[in-house]
C-alpha cells in the first residue's frame, strides 16, 4: 500500500463523519446525525460525489455514503467537513454485510453510481442489482422506498430492467441517454469521477429509479436469470 493511502487510512479512523464497521449502529442513524430526517444512501460510493451533491442539494434530509476503500472515502469525507455538510457522513463495510448496520426501515432512498458492472456473466451475482442484493436492501429499505442506478454501462442498464421484469419491481423512471432529454433533472446532473471517464466507451448515461416489491421472488428464480444471461449477454473475449 502506497504511503499516501496509509496517511489517509490513519486519517479517517479520527474523522467525526467516517465509521468503520461500527458496532451497535442498526436503528441509531438518527442519533448519530442529531436528528430524524430521512437517510439516503450511496452504494459504492468512491469519493462521494453523489453524497456531497445530494447533501448541499437537501440539507434537510441525511446522506451516507458507502463503500470499502478507505482512501476514496477520505476524500469526500474531508471535502465534506472543510464544507461544513454535516447531513452527509461515510460508512466503511462490505456492501455483502449491510444489513448488519441498518434497522429494517431505517432507510429512505438507495443510490447506486457508477458501480463495477461486472461484465462477466458468471460475476452477475456481483453486480449490484443483482437479486442477491435486491434482498439485502429490502432489510433496511423503508416500504416503497426508491433505488436509484446511474451508469455508463448499457450491459448494467438492461440487466437492471430485465431483473426488474422479472422480479417484479415497479421501474418509475428510466432512461437509456439522460443528458439527451429535454430537462435533465437537478440529481442526475452530480456527475461522479467515474462518470467522467466513460470507461464503457458509450458516450451516454443511462438511469433506472425503481422500488421493490412487498416480497422478492426466492432464489430458485436466480437460476433461471443467470440461464437467460448467458443468452442474452455476449461473452466477453
């Protein structure tokens, strides 16, 4: 590990907005922010971009972004006390592991942005709106709360509609090219460093709001979506 990302490890373990691995944390969100607005969180958050810009955007509601890079984190997290945003905070985890941080119905809105899209088809189960972790937000999403994917990758994008196809998400929002409508809306204008270096190569961006149903399908369901993948999904050379 580079010198520079173990400064910034050891900085982070004393910032007031960053926790790793808190213990106890689950229902007490509210507490650690001082007050009872609604938290929306960041998936694989980076630098926080998304965090920051929603946070300045809605001070009265509480922003968490997470992720597991502690150096990434450090930046978004300095960025928001030198500003003084102290309704955006910073969770070191697993993303595998969330449920153990979050009271079920403590969250209000999940925003995923610029996530790996794991191209693969055999890492499928990876890729955050993946069934597998579909359940896992259902544990701490509040009933009929949103999910938000912002991406570059057409492949995330339509295996995101497909899984919400098939089980059976209510998709309020999508668009295959944000920037080519006529009014962009305020939050999908926060642009993420990741979004600015079009690694698809698709020179468009590509969103998906949706909320969950009552009750998610069971896994016996995810045999037949990984099947239909391999259909669907070119291989990669």
């Amino acid at each position: 590990m580079g010198h520079k990302k173990l400064i910034r490890f050891e900085a982070i373990k004393n910032f007031p907005n960053v926790l790793q691995y808190p213990e106890g944390i689950a229902g007490r969100w509210a507490a650690h922010f001082g007050n009872d607005h609604p938290l929306t969180l960041e998936l694989a958050c980076g630098k926080g971009e998304y965090t920051l810009g929603l946070a300045r955007r809605y001070p009265e509601r509480n922003f968490l972004g997470v992720d597991l890079k502690g150096n990434r984190i450090w930046a978004g997290a300095r960025k928001a006390l030198d500003e003084g945003l102290t309704n955006a905070g910073f969770l070191r985890i697993l993303i595998e592991g969330i449920n153990g941080f979050f009271a079920p119905g403590e969250v209000e809105e999940i925003w995923i942005t610029f996530p790996d899209p794991q191209l693969r088809t055999g890492k499928a189960k990876k890729r955050l709106t993946h069934p597998r972790f579909l359940r896992r937000y259902q544990g701490l999403l509040k009933p009929g709360g949103k999910i938000h994917l912002k991406t570059d990758s057409p492949n995330l994008y339509q295996f995101t509609m497909k899984v919400c196809r098939m089980y059976g998400c209510t998709v309020l929002e999508h668009s295959d090219n944000v920037y080519a409508q006529a009014e962009v809306k305020p939050d999908l204008q926060i642009r993420t460093y990741y979004e600015s270096l079009d690694i698809a190569g698709a020179a468009r961006v590509h969103y998906v709001c949706f909320t969950l149903p009552d009750t998610l399908p069971g896994t016996e369901l995810d045999a037949q979506l990984q099947e239909e993948l391999k259909h669907d999904e070119q291989p990669l050379s």
